[in-house]
C-alpha cells in the first residue's frame, strides 16, 4: 500500500485515513443517532482495506468517539494504526463547548484522551482551533512541546490555523502538520496555507474532502430535507439555498467524471483534493462498513489535468 510521510515525521501515512467525527453520535455539532456496532465494523472495514491512520477528537461525541476508537482496536487482530486526536474544544457538565489552550486545560485534556484511547502516547496531538488571543495559542502549543518531550505524544500538530499562527508557532517548535478543512466547496487555504506548508515540509492532512458528504453522490434534495435536527448539517449553508443548487450541479460534473473509471462521486471528490502538492492525505469519515467500500478506491486514484478543469468547470 502506498504511504507518504507525514511532514517532518516519521508517520509513513496511507493517502486516505479513517475520520472519527461522525461516530461520536449527539452533541452540539454531531451527526445525529449513530449505533456503535456499525462505527467499530466500519473502522474494522476500513483498515481492513489498507487505511493506516485515525483521526478523532475528544469534543467528538464528549469523548464518546475516542471510546469507540479504542473499542474497536481493542477488537482488531492486524497491525494497530496511527491514531491522530486533538485538544482545545472542552465542555461543561451540560455539554456545552467552551475553548481552551490554556497549560492547565491542555494537559488535563491529554491525560482524559490517553485514558479514553487505553494507549501510552498520542501518534499526533494537533490544537483542535487556535485561541482568539495568539498568546493563549502560543501557551497551548508549549504544553504540547512538553508533552512530546514527556513522550505522551510523538508529534503535534494544528488544525484550523492561519499562516501567522502558523508561523509563529513553528519559530518555537517544529509543526509536523496543519489540518485545515479542503474540498471543492472549501478552496480557502490554496492561497496561504498550503503554499506554506509545503515550503516548510509541514504535512497536510484535509479534512471534509467530500464536503460532510455533500459531495458524495447519496445526498438527494429529500435527504438533506429529513436530516434530524441533531444533524449539524440541517444548519450548514452549503446544504441550503442559494448554495445548495450549485453544490448538486458539481455532483453531477463528478459523477460524469468517475463513471468513466467505475469511481463514485465521492471518489473522485477526494481524488481532487490529493493532487494537491501540499497535501499528504484526506480524512474521510465513516458511519457504516458499506460507506468505506465506497470511498476506498480513492487511495490509488488519480486524476488528469483535462478532468480536473472539467470537474471545477473550467
């Protein structure tokens, strides 16, 4: 199986890892109901299929997505993956999200997910989104330097960050990589982020390749209409109007494109944002086993240059 190296790591990465956030069930910014028994079969599917590498969260499900990542290792026979996870998003007893990098947070928040993962050391600890003050940013990623010389971590890493961030905090340690959300819906950080990131050897591992599954192919007008009010995607303006006609036309310039290889939509969502230069994978979030047989063939798949303009209409 093909594999990159995670930036200045030694994490030799598949170009698609399995992404946590959906099977975290009900919270604030969940997915919906989700039943555990599928979410551990589709992680179990998924590394049967060659991924190599999970990326989770503690805000994800209130932790309740950790736990079923180490469930389902507990459970799995084969060489254990990487297990990526993050630190900055905390909640009060009613669930509510509150943000934090302060030293004393950071590190009560690493200990709870080491607990939760039954693991000894974090293979990457990221700052899940940097603090509003740059200072209380800079403090969180000195108790993450900390915690990698401690060895409860082997590399961090930062999420949802803006070059100057970035800049700085790689002044008083190495990032071994950025994760910023990238599709074909969200092109922001082409201009800054990953030009950077690749000039700085920083890895980059994108998340919501396929837009939350906008971009998948199985999302119809009437499903996206039913999605329960727990369903964070019901609020999201790329599910909506005036957006939302735009989004389904891309669909269809993705479903013209992947039929003529036998990929899904989907398929070729992710494709498209691997052949990026900067980016050394894409986190693909699964709920059930049958989603990663559809996404799978994304690991080995590229595009031309000839499809890539016709997908984004040019």
């Amino acid at each position: 199986m093909k594999t990159n190296i995670l930036g200045n790591s030694d994490l030799a990465i598949t170009p698609i890892g399995v992404g946590a956030w959906a099977i975290g069930g009900d919270w604030q910014f969940g997915w919906g109901p989700q039943d555990d028994a599928q979410s551990i079969a589709a992680i179990h599917r998924a590394l049967e299929l060659g991924m190599n590498w999970i990326d989770t969260a503690p805000a994800y499900g209130l932790g309740h997505s950790e736990e079923v990542v180490a469930r389902a290792l507990a459970r799995w026979k084969g060489k254990r993956p990487y297990i990526f996870t993050k630190c900055g998003m905390v909640w009060n007893d009613q669930g509510k999200i509150d943000y934090s990098l302060r030293a004393e947070s950071v590190r009560h928040e690493c200990e709870a997910s080491l607990r939760r993962l039954k693991t000894d050391a974090i293979d990457l600890y990221q700052i899940h989104w940097t603090a509003d003050e740059l200072n209380e940013t800079i403090e969180g990623w000195n108790t993450l330097t900390a915690l990698q010389k401690e060895g409860k971590v082997r590399w961090i890493g930062v999420s949802n960050a803006g070059v100057e961030e970035l800049q700085k905090l790689h002044s008083i340690a190495r990032i071994t990589s950025l994760q910023p959300p990238y599709s074909l819906i969200r092109r922001e950080v082409e201009t800054a982020q990953l030009p950077w990131c690749r000039r700085e050897n920083v890895g980059v591992i994108v998340y919501s390749p396929m837009a939350s599954g906008l971009l998948t192919g199985a999302m119809t007008r009437e499903r996206i209409a039913s999605l329960p009010p727990t369903d964070w995607r019901s609020r999201n303006e790329q599910f909506r109007e005036p957006k939302l006609s735009g989004n389904l036309r891309l669909v269809e310039r993705l479903r013209i494109v992947g039929a003529r290889h036998g990929r899904s939509p989907g398929e070729v969502a992710i494709a498209w944002t691997l052949h990026h230069p900067a980016v050394t994978g894409a986190i693909v979030g699964t709920r059930r086993p049958h989603q990663v047989d559809g996404i799978i063939g994304a690991m080995d798949f590229r595009l031309t240059p000839t499809e890539i303009a016709e997908i984004e209409g040019k």
